[in-house]
C-alpha cells in the first residue's frame, strides 16, 4: 500500500499552539529536592551545571521559569532525567538518590 493511499483519515490538529503547561512550582520542588538530597547549597548546585546563582534563585522562588537548556544541563550533571525535572516521573532516578529525594518531596522541602 502506498503511504500517500491510505483511507484511514488525516488527524488535523487544529490548535497547534495549545501546549501544556509546565507546573513550575512543581519543577523548583523537584529541584530543591535534588538539591538537597546532594547535601548542595543553592550556589553550589547552581554552579555544578552552569546556572547563575541567582537565576536558579529566581526559578526555585517562582520568578523564573527552567530552560530547557538547563534542565537537560541538570540532568547530564546529576544522572536524573527530564522528565523527572519538568513533569516529576520518578521511575528513572538513580537508586543512590531516590530515597532522599522522595523524603525531600515528601517533607515539602
């Protein structure tokens, strides 16, 4: 069958700028929790992956939102994954720091 034959019906998106929301208090918990699971001051945290101290401060306080870029740079660092950063996925945390990571998020830290 020639792909351009098919008869099964073409899906139009019909809003192709509706993207979903990145929950950014979500993503300063997860990161605090990261953060202090790593026994990290926030400059120091912030400097292990390239982030000024005080654009990191912004993001964890709500200011500010995450780039990519710097999630992706959190991620190679520290051995978590993004979907751990911007959606909070556990499932693919490294086994060394799950378990504080988990009790930081459930403290609220």
């Amino acid at each position: 069958m020639d792909f351009f034959s098919s008869t099964r019906p073409c899906v139009v998106m019909k809003n192709r700028n509706h993207m979903p929301r990145i929950d950014m208090l979500g993503v300063a918990k997860r990161l605090e929790a990261l953060r202090s699971a790593l026994a990290l001051n926030r400059k120091d945290f912030a400097d292990s992956f390239g982030l000024d101290p005080s654009s990191y401060t912004k993001t964890v306080d709500g200011e500010k939102q995450l780039r990519s870029e710097a999630g992706y740079a959190i991620a190679e660092r520290w051995g978590v994954s993004m979907d751990y950063i911007f959606r909070g996925r556990l499932t693919e945390l490294p086994e060394h720091l799950r378990e504080k990571i988990l009790k930081n998020l459930n403290s609220g830290h």
